[in-house]
C-alpha cells in the first residue's frame, strides 16, 4: 500500500478559511473535487508507488489531479476570453 501526505481539507493552519468551506456547492471546483473523490477511481495510481516500507511519502493523486484538472480549466477559459478579444 503506497504510503501518502496527510490532506485534510479541514485544515486552518496556513489559510483563514478551510479548504472544504471554500468548495461551494454548484460551482465547478465543487463538482471536481466531488467527481475525484467519490467517483473516480485512483488505484491505478496507487500500484505504481513503491514507499510501503522506505521512502518520503508521495503527495495523494487525488490532490494532485484536481490541481491539473483546475489549472487547466483555468488556462483554457482564460485563452478563449483572449481570443474573444475579452
């Protein structure tokens, strides 16, 4: 089993507001963030880590993936408005 940071969303040590408060219902960071944790599955991932027993442990592919995801939904919005001249 691979071995991975802790995340909790709940967390306040470094932002004023937790993580899971910021995620508002009906918004697209929401829908995300619902869809990588409950209905995707990320084990594939998870066979490729080798740090059971050695080794720093690896950041969560889910964290990761919705990071890509949202940055890159960013940078495609963002690129359309340049193109409408926006």
């Amino acid at each position: 089993m691979a071995r991975y940071r802790h995340y909790d969303p709940e967390q306040t040590k470094l932002i004023a507001v937790p993580y899971a408060r910021q995620l508002l219902p009906g918004t697209f960071e929401h829908a995300l963030s619902y869809l990588i944790d409950n209905e995707i599955d990320l084990d594939r991932f998870a066979a490729r880590f080798k740090n059971d027993d050695t080794g720093a442990p690896a950041y969560d592919p889910a964290v990761l993936l919705k990071v890509v995801l949202f940055a890159y939904t960013h940078l495609v919005s963002c690129q359309l408005l340049w193109l409408q001249g926006v």
